[in-house]
C-alpha cells in the first residue's frame, strides 16, 4: 500500500506563481519515490532505469525538469525535451494536518504516469483516506478501470474488482495472475454465480460457475504446474487474445434480462520473447468469455493446451446453455468424441513443422492437413467457428498450390470462390497472390508485367465483391504495389479511398500514415519514441544538422548492408555534421538486442513492439525497408526517396547547392 500520509509541500512554494520551478533533488524524488504500484505498467523513464548507473541514464535524468503548477495543485515532471513523465495532483486542495504531517499542506491524491507524452496510467485515492481506491489504464496503456484496496496485511494494495475492462485486458490479466501466482487477481476476471443470474443466464451456468469457484484453488495449482511444464516462466508475458468476433445473445432469448454479448472459443496465447520455442508454450483456451456490464469475465478457469499434445476441451458453453433442448436437460450437451478425436489429430499434426525445401512432402503436409480440417467443418454447427476452419482450408490449399506438385487443387479453390458467400472473396483474394507468387518465380519473369496483371485482378475483386472482409487488403495491396514502384498519384488515390472508406482497420490506419509520408516534401518529420537504451529520442534532439532518418529490421540481410555503410558514411561525414538515427521495426526485441549486441550502431535506435504493424510503422505508412529520409538541419524533409546508403552523399550534396542555408556540412 502506498503511504500517502506525507506531504511533498516545500515551504513558501503555495502562492507564489503559477508555476514555479523545483529544485533538481526534488526531481529526483519525484522521479525514484513514486513509482507503479502495480506491476507490468509500461511508461517513460521507471525507477529501474533512474537508479541505474550508467553515465548516459544519469544525464537523462539530470535533464528532466519539474515544477510545481499552483493552479493545479500539482507537480510536473518533463524531461529534457519538455516532453511530460508525470504530474502528481492534489485534486482538492485540502490544507489540513495530518498524522504523521510536521507541517500543514498539500496532499497528493492522484499520481499519473506518462509514456511518449501521453498519460497512459493514472492512482488515485479518492476519498482522501490514505489509501489507493482506483487505478485506470489509459491511451496506449489500455482501458482498464481497477478498484483497489489495502492487503489484509497492510502491505501493499490489490485489485478487487474491474469497473472497466476489455476482453483482450481480461485475457492480460488472466496471464499475469498465472505467471504471478496471484489467485485474488484471478477472481477478478472470473464471473460469480451471481452476476451470470444478474443477466439471467440459466441455472446450469450458474452452477458450472459454482463448481469452478469451488475447486479453483487446486485447480489454479494444477493448471499453473501445466504451464510450467511447457516452458511458462516469470518472464511469460501475454502475447495475443484471439476470439474471432463477439457475439450477441437478444434479450429475447429464454430467461436473459437483456442481450448478452460473449466471445466463444477464446484463445489466449502467451510469449516468452523466444520465437523457437513459441510453437511449443502451452496457450490457454475457454469456451466463452462474457460482457457483464463494462467488464468482461471469464465463465470457468480456462485449461492449458499442449501445442504438442492438444486435446478437446470443454464444449459447454452459455450459448449453449440457454438454447439447450436435450432430454438431458439444459447445458448437458454430449461432447462428440468425434470432434475431439479430429481436434487432437489437427493438433498432432500442427506439432510437425511444416517440411522445408522438399516440394512435395510440403505439399502433402498441407493436403493432409486438408482432410482433417474437412471432417471438423462437417461437425461444427457455429458458423463463425465453421468460417474460421473453412479460411484455414483456403490457407492450405494455397500453399499446397504454390508447390505446383498437386495442379488439380486450383479446380478446388475455384470451387469455393463460385460457391459464394464469406468463403468465396476469401478464396479469391487468396487465388490471386498465389498467381502472384507463381507467376513472379517463373524463370525469366517480368516482375513489373506481373504486378500489372495482379494489380487489374484486384481491381476486378472490387468489383465483384464489393461488401467482402478483405477490400481493406485489396486496396492496400493496390497502394502498396503502386507506391513502391513510385507511381506515387495511383497509390494517393488507393491510399485515400482505404483511409475514408475503412479508417479503424488496420491498412486504413496504415494509409493515413501513408499520405503522411507523401506529402512529407519540405515539412518537417516528427518522430519520437522509447530508444533502445531506454531513453526518450526525438528528432528535434538533432536540431542543427543534417539528419538521415532510417526504417530497418535485423532480420533483411539487405537492411544490414545498407547499415554498415551508413556507419561507413557517418564516420566521414560526422565531424561535419551529419548524423543517423535508425527505427527498428523488429517484431522481436531480444532479436534486435542480439544483433545489436554483435554489430553495435554509432548512433540512436528507436523500437516499439507491433513491427511493420508498430505506432512507428503505420504512422508513416512505412511499406518496406529500408525506407530513408533526409532532413536539413532545421529538421525538414529535403529527400524522401532514398533507398540506398550510396544514394545518401549524392543526395546531400544535391541538397546542398538547392538550399544550403537549411545545411550544415561546412
């Protein structure tokens, strides 16, 4: 439990003027005193990185700044940028002494953290008792709204209950309880008999939900002890809630008190930073998790799956539940052993890599796989579950097809395109980058002839499907395609019909950044982000000499060429000026330390997680690396067009005769 018995007034501070600068010890208090107190918080400059001893972390914390704002009654933390790390308020004012107070003052009473600017979480004691009663996750950091009370113990606080919480967040939390061991932050996500009556689900899953909480601790224990044989360990992080689409029960249906809106057959997948032995981590699966009120919770204590030994699970389910109409009675729906004879043979089958090199045992890995998948699509009634299974034969009958060693199966994917219906534009979409992917790998095959015809293909797809799932992907492939080969007013006008028409999906979020970037011309580039060292890098920090900006992932050998003779470039051209500034878009952090730590970089590093899907990568609508830009020393875009580390000198010194007044390489 934080104390929040004492007081950060500083004697003659209250009054004085708006707002008034404090003294550099009591930014470092601010800064190493107040600290998440939950754990997993992600935010700007943590009291880990503060107290370390490294001299370049010293001088970051050395330029943060705060001050005391009277008018808000709160104390501001900004680093050297001026960019906010935390601001700790006293929402009331209240003057009063305290116990333990020597002296009279302000009281803090919210503490807020900051990630890239943004507050992203946020404690606070609201009925100014002395201990915490919320704490929100906000911006970047989530949705999540906690009540929070002191340990029985006095040590400490815990969450009791979610006021807010998302399906994925529930999922998040779900994972940190296991890894934590935390049983009390488990019940949080778990729905009690009586909150399912509340919404008037029947009585059979009020009891499903009875029997759970009865044998939950065992459980937890067993379940936990699973994990850890799989690989789980306290460096497991969550990595990925999957659940299709919600799903909405009317409030119509025999005994709601209004309309239930659930996820079914959810999957939660965890992370343990290593790609290799991803495949082999246990992931956690339940047959539903449901919205009561804001928040959403969890049925039953999820069950472990082996990716190596999978088994069927529980097949009970609310849905279930209230439509049942069995002599059995309501919610004692058989589980078909043969829909989990097949589950577990999928599974068995998916715990073998996928042949490398050798065409046609690749191919028959996925005809194989095919079969499997068509005995469970017979069997499942969901048809969101059924459509899930059927993109999965799509899936393999591409694949199969790219192998050319089983030509017969493009009749089959031609089927379900005629076929209609959900299946049908996927199975289009699909045909035509596996044509693609055919036709480029013929020998002596004209990359550009090719793009052509595919990009006329899916032109026609619009056409044809016009209120399909994948014209979002359409569009973007039409963009993209056109925006790398430079017909820069073609791929605006893709770019611009994807960021109106479909804004929220993910290559609507990446053509706005797109058009962001085209019309970077003469403008300054704002970026910002975590370093990898663990401070804050903008290029404003580079103000005063020329700038070369550079998208890269470690994993393109060609991204490493270009890198090593940008070092080659900034070690000649340095002493004059020029710098680099690289952007990782590494899906994977600990690959990137690696390569960083075999073939460290003269120069700042920025990385966010999410990859070529990352904040930093849809911000530009960056489509392939390494993508460069080059700026003047006042920070404005003077090339955007560079795509090689050789073409960078070239590109300077043209700059330099245009405009050199923006130029600093004297």
């Amino acid at each position: 439990m934080r104390v929040l018995r004492t007081s950060l007034v500083m004697v003659g501070l209250l009054g004085l003027a708006p707002a008034l600068a404090v003294a550099q010890s009591q930014t470092q208090s601010l800064l190493t005193r107040y600290t998440p107190v939950f754990k997993g918080v992600e935010y700007d400059l943590p009291a880990s990185v503060v107290k370390g001893d490294d001299p370049a972390i010293k001088a970051t914390v050395d330029a943060c700044k705060s001050e005391y704002d009277t008018k808000s009654r709160s104390y501001i933390v900004k680093d050297g940028q001026g960019k906010l790390l935390r601001r700790f308020v006293d929402t009331n004012g209240e003057k009063t002494q305290r116990e333990g107070d020597k002296t009279p003052g302000t009281h803090l009473d919210q503490w807020s953290y900051y990630q890239d600017g943004f507050e992203v979480y946020r404690e606070s004691d609201i009925n100014e008792d002395g201990t915490l009663d919320e704490v929100r996750w906000m911006n970047s950091g989530g949705t999540r709204v906690a009540k929070v009370k002191p340990n029985a113990n006095g040590r400490g606080s815990q969450i009791v209950a979610w006021s807010r919480i998302s399906a994925e967040e529930a999922s998040k939390v779900l994972v940190q309880s296991l890894i934590q061991g935390d049983a009390s932050l488990l019940e949080t996500v778990l729905a009690t008999p009586d909150e399912l009556k509340a919404i008037g689900a029947p009585e059979s899953t009020q009891k499903r939900a009875a029997a759970s909480a009865e044998t939950r601790a065992k459980a937890f224990q067993i379940l936990q002890a699973t994990l850890n044989k799989t690989g789980w360990t306290g460096q497991t992080t969550w990595s990925r809630f999957d659940g299709s689409m919600p799903h909405v029960i009317p409030a119509d249906a025999p005994g709601l008190k209004g309309e239930v809106i659930l996820y079914e057959n959810v999957v939660v997948f965890p992370d343990d930073g290593n790609p290799a032995l991803a495949s082999k981590l246990a992931y956690l699966s339940a047959p539903e998790i449901v919205k009561i009120g804001d928040a959403w919770k969890f049925i039953e204590l999820p069950i472990a799956v082996d990716p190596v030994k999978p088994v069927g699970g529980n097949l009970a389910s609310l849905r279930r539940d209230i439509y049942a109409t069995t002599d059995k009675g309501p919610g004692e729906i058989p589980i078909d052993p043969a829909m989990v004879a097949l589950l577990k043979k999928l599974g068995e089958h998916d715990a073998v890599p996928v042949p490398d090199g050798d065409k046609v045992k690749k191919a028959e890995w996925h005809v194989e796989r095919l079969k499997i998948l068509r005995g469970i699509i017979a069997l499942v009634i969901d048809p969101t579950e059924k459509l899930n299974y059927q993109k999965q034969v799509v899936n393999d009958l591409a694949e199969a097809i790219k192998t050319e060693k089983f030509p017969e199966l493009v009749g089959v994917l031609d089927k379900l395109v005629a076929g209609g219906g959900k299946i049908a534009s996927f199975a289009a979409y699909r045909k035509i980058l596996v044509q693609f992917d055919l036709d480029a790998e013929q020998p002596g095959a004209n990359l550009l002839e090719v793009q052509t015809e595919s990009l006329a293909k899916f032109e026609k797809f619009l056409a044809d499907f016009v209120q399909s799932d994948e014209i979002p992907e359409v569009l973007l492939q039409l963009a993209t395609v056109n925006d790398f080969n430079n017909k820069e007013k073609e791929a605006r006008e893709w770019y611009a019909r994807l960021a109106k028409d479909h804004p929220t999906t993910e290559p609507g979020k990446k053509a706005a950044g797109a058009i962001k970037r085209l019309d970077l011309d003469n403008k300054p580039l704002k970026l910002a982000g975590a370093g990898v060292q663990g401070k804050a890098v903008s290029v404003d920090d580079f103000k005063g000499k020329p700038l070369l900006v550079v998208y890269w992932t470690s994993l393109s050998e060609g991204d490493q060429k270009e890198l090593k003779e940008l070092a080659a470039l900034r070690e000649k051209l340095g002493p004059k000026g020029f710098d680099v500034l690289s952007v990782s878009l590494d899906d994977d952090r600990k690959a990137l330390d690696a390569y960083l730590k075999a073939n460290p970089l003269p120069w700042n590093t920025i990385h966010e997680p999410g990859g070529m899907d990352s904040r930093l990568a849809n911000e530009l609508g960056i489509i392939s690396t390494p993508t460069m830009f080059l700026l003047d020393s006042k920070g404005v875009v003077v090339n955007r067009k560079i795509r090689k580390a050789a073409e960078v000198e070239r590109a300077l010194d043209k700059a330099l005769a245009g405009r050199g007044v923006g130029l600093n390489l004297k």
